[in-house]
C-alpha cells in the first residue's frame, strides 16, 4: 500500500513496536506518549473489478507493514465545497485503511475503544484530520482510538445498482458497507491493540454523525458497536431508492460531457468502470451543486435505503424499535446553519428552496411555522430554518424515538468566542470539535479568541470530553446530565457554565412536528 509523506509536525521515536495480526505484523511507533499505528488494510483495495463492489477481506501481506504512516484518502476535490484534505495528500481508490491510538505508559489491556468516522458531506474529508487523531482522548482517558478511511463521493455514496450487469455487477451503499467493514476488522483485530472488543462506541460529527445514525439502523452492524455518539448528524439525509436512482442517472449524464467523441455510445457501466477518478469527483460535483436547487432540502452523496444491506429509513427504523438498541449520546449546535454559504450553500436557506418545502408540508402548519421563525431578526430566519431542518429537528426525532428502547442523552452546544457572535457565526457547525479535541493551538481557535474566550472554550470542550469518556468507558455520562425522555426533554446545554433545560426551543419542535408529520 502506498502511503503518503508524513506532514502532521510530529516528531517521532520510530523504535520498532510491532503487533501480529491474521493478516500478518505491522510495525508502529511511538509519539507524545502514545503508541500509534496507521494506514493498516481494513479490507482488499476496491480497484479494477471490485469499483463499486462491497469491500472484500484485505489479503495477508509478506513480512512487517510500516504502519507509521497514513493510508492513501478517498479520492475528492479539496478546493470545492467541504475542505477537507490539502494539495499534499495522497489520493487513492485503495483507500480502505484504520489507525489505532493507545497510551505508551501503561502495559492495561481490556482498554474502552472508541471509533471514530469523519465527516465532510460524504465527498471529502480523511481519518487524518484533527478529530481523526484522538490524542485529547488517548493521553486523558486511557482509551484505545481508531479511525479510517472509507469510500467518499461517487465510489461510495451514489447508486449505481440499475447499471449493473450480469458480467459487471453493483453494489449499493459502498461507503457504508466500508464502515461496516472497518467495525469488523476493529472486533477481530483490536484485542491485539489492548482494547476491548466486547466495549466499543463509535462516534461521528456530521456526516459521521449520520454514519453513525444509519448504522444503528443497519443489520449488518449488530453486535459491532456497545454505545455511540452522534454529533450534529443530518439524521434524515438517506434517500429512497428512486431519488437515489434518479441521481445515478444525472450522474451519469455529468460523465460524459468528458468523454471522447468516439465513446459517446458506450454504456453507463463502461463509463463508470473506466472513468478516472478526477472525473468521477469531477461529475459528482456537477451534481452536488445542482442538487440543493433541483431538490431542495436533500444532498444528493448519502445512503439510500435498498430494501437489502439498509432496509429502512434510519428514523423509521428507531420508530419501530428496529435500530440497534445501544446508548446513545446525540446533539447539535446552537446555529448549525450559519456556516453554509458560499460554497457551501447546500440547506435550503434560500426563499425559493424554503418556498419549495412550504409547498410539500400541510397547508395547515405553515402559520405556525412562519410565525416562530419571523420571530427571529430577517438576516438569521432563514438560516436557522435550513440548519434546524437538516440538524436540529431530525436530531431531536432521534432522541425522542430512541429514548423508548434505550438509554439516550442529548445536548446542545452554544459556546460562541466574542469573535464568532460579531461575524454572525456563533456556535456553528462542526465548532464543538475544536473545543472538544482540545485544539488550542489551531489557527481557527486563535482566531475565534482573539478578542477573549480561550478559556472558556478550553474548559467547556474539557467538560465534553469527560463526558464523552465516561459514556465510552461506562455507559454512563458524567454528573449532572441526566437522560432524555419524552417526558421532560431534558438537555445539556454546554456554554461558558452548563445547564440543563427541559425542551429547548419547543415552539420550534412543535411546529415541525406539523410541518414534517412523515419525518
């Protein structure tokens, strides 16, 4: 496997440290206390015939893997919509790789494992980012942290199924069988790493969140996870089979515009099969950029819901009591839809996208509708309206519906830097993360303090983190967070000091219960 050059500013004591797996020995290193492996094979690279084949096992390999370095990421395009990866990534289709952290100082076995899966809208994003590196939880909670690479955009998150042919066949929901996949090879496998494959949590922020959702509602993965925790998950963001097929099509459509003259007869599945990867992330944007327009209130790169590998929608299945029964820690953000704009305005935000949904939703919810979010200033109704549509209402649906099977906390993270109120942004999505992971250092958090809060910021993410902790080493949250029933709606609201309200922001819950009665 090849990897890419080591960027990540680490200086590294590369004593042999070697652990034996089925598929043979990998050999990892040491660094600020802890002991690191990455870019280990999860399963088979998904090249040449297996494109848009569920993942296979990963061969044994010859000798010792040098596992000090990433794996290849998903192919993607990080100057378009989500940054997630920089120009001196490597980019690969054989992108199907886990890293696993554990601290160096102590011989324990039986360690908590917590999984982590990265977000970036299905199209980009890598295990090699900030939240993918779980130092903040590895050197303070004496955990094991794995994280990996799994198929992004058209190679993992379209369908291409109604293409397939008896000599050329498709799988659906790729990407979400990779992280099945990885699961797996975390049972087989992490015992070898000291961790404990019987207590493993799992947890995403946005489209890992969703991951992280859908898996609870995939067959596939019982027995995988113990706990999980969702972090402003768009938890309805899996489509019908049509809507999916539908997109395949206009995919398909958006291929060919580079294609030789000469191919112009050649079947969707030749094209898919012999496309090169920058014009699969080329047409996929195509699409993505259409999408939000064409079908306000969708994104078009998400699981779909195939009868087969994903039976169900993901809230329907926590409606009847179908997903997985585990504990689960879910929440969002106090304005998750303040920073979706530019070139990343996929929420329908916009008066003819919100026109659009008003159009679908019963005649009789739009009074109240109107009237809770004309309550907020001109400038943040709209945008409250997208990023409560996409994160906050399916969020608290989640919590709702799975509070009658299994133990649910919820929360709501509204911890803002002066800096971030004054631009408009507040606590938007995917902030908690820099709190959370203790990235004190980072430009972004330099930034957002530099007129106060850092402080504040470090100590609420401390507090998160404690309870992030816990739940994966108990089950249970630290004190003064109790659980969340349909009773009293009790949520944790992290600020510069915490506290719990009951049904936050109910006026708002009550009238998309109208407005969205099928969600």
């Amino acid at each position: 496997m090849d990897h890419p050059p080591e960027h990540d500013g680490l200086t590294l004591n590369r004593s042999p440290l070697e652990v034996r797996l089925p598929n043979g020995r990998v050999r990892g290193i040491r660094a600020r206390n802890m002991l690191i492996w990455r870019g280990i094979p999860y399963a088979a690279a998904p090249v040449g015939p297996l494109r848009f084949r569920a993942p296979q096992p990963a061969p044994a390999w010859l000798g010792t893997l040098d596992a000090s370095r990433y794996g290849a990421v998903a192919p993607q395009d990080y100057r378009k919509q989500f940054k997630g990866v920089d120009r001196r990534t490597l980019m690969s289709e054989d992108c199907l790789s886990v890293n696993v952290q554990r601290p160096a100082d102590t011989d324990a076995t039986g360690l908590p494992v917590m999984v982590f899966i990265h977000g970036g809208g299905y199209c980009t994003g890598s295990s090699q980012e900030f939240a993918g590196q779980g130092d903040a939880f590895v050197r303070t909670g004496g955990v094991v942290y794995v994280s990996f690479n799994y198929r992004l955009g058209a190679l993992g998150y379209l369908d291409f199924t109604r293409f397939a042919t008896p000599d050329r066949p498709v799988d659906s929901n790729l990407g979400l069988r990779d992280q099945v996949a990885a699961l797996r090879w975390v049972q087989e496998n992490i015992e070898a790493f000291g961790g404990d494959p019987g207590n493993v949590t799992v947890l995403g922020e946005s489209a890992g969140g969703n991951a992280v959702i859908t898996l609870l509602a995939t067959p596939a993965a019982s027995g995988l996870i113990t706990r999980a925790i969702a972090q402003s998950p768009p938890s309805n963001a899996v489509y019908s089979r049509q809507l999916a097929a539908r997109w395949g099509a206009e995919f398909v459509d958006a291929l060919r515009l580079w294609q030789p003259a000469g191919t112009i007869d050649r079947s969707p599945i030749e094209l898919l099969s012999t496309a090169t990867t920058a014009e699969l992330v080329r047409a996929a944007l195509v699409l993505q950029l259409r999408t939000p327009d064409a079908d306000p209130g969708t994104f078009c790169l998400a699981p779909v819901v195939d009868g087969d590998f994903l039976p169900e929608r993901p809230l329907e299945a926590f409606r009847r009591g179908h997903a997985h029964p585990v504990p689960l820690i879910i929440g969002t953000n106090d304005r998750e839809g303040s920073i979706f704009r530019g070139k990343v305005d996929i929420l329908p935000r916009s008066a003819p996208r919100i026109r659009a949904l008003f159009a679908d939703a019963p005649r009789e919810s739009h009074h109240l509708m109107r009237s809770v979010y004309a309550a907020l200033p001109p400038k943040r109704s709209g945008t409250d309206f997208g990023g409560d549509f996409a994160f906050w209402f399916p969020t608290v649906q989640v919590a709702e519906l799975h509070s009658r099977y299994a133990p649910v906390h919820l929360y709501r993270f509204d911890l803002a830097p002066r800096l971030l109120r004054m631009v408009g942004l507040d606590a938007t999505h995917g902030v908690e993360l820099l709190a959370l992971y203790d990235r004190r250092d980072d430009l972004r958090v330099r930034t957002m303090t530099a007129l106060g809060g850092r402080g504040q910021f470090r100590d609420t993410g401390e507090r998160m983190r404690t309870h992030w902790l816990r739940f994966a080493t108990s089950g249970y949250t630290a004190a003064g967070w109790p659980a969340y029933t349909e009773r009293d709606r009790l949520t944790l609201i992290f600020d510069e000091v915490d506290r719990v309200e009951s049904d936050p922001r109910s006026e708002r819950r009550l009238a998309w219960l109208q407005f969205l009665p099928d969600l």
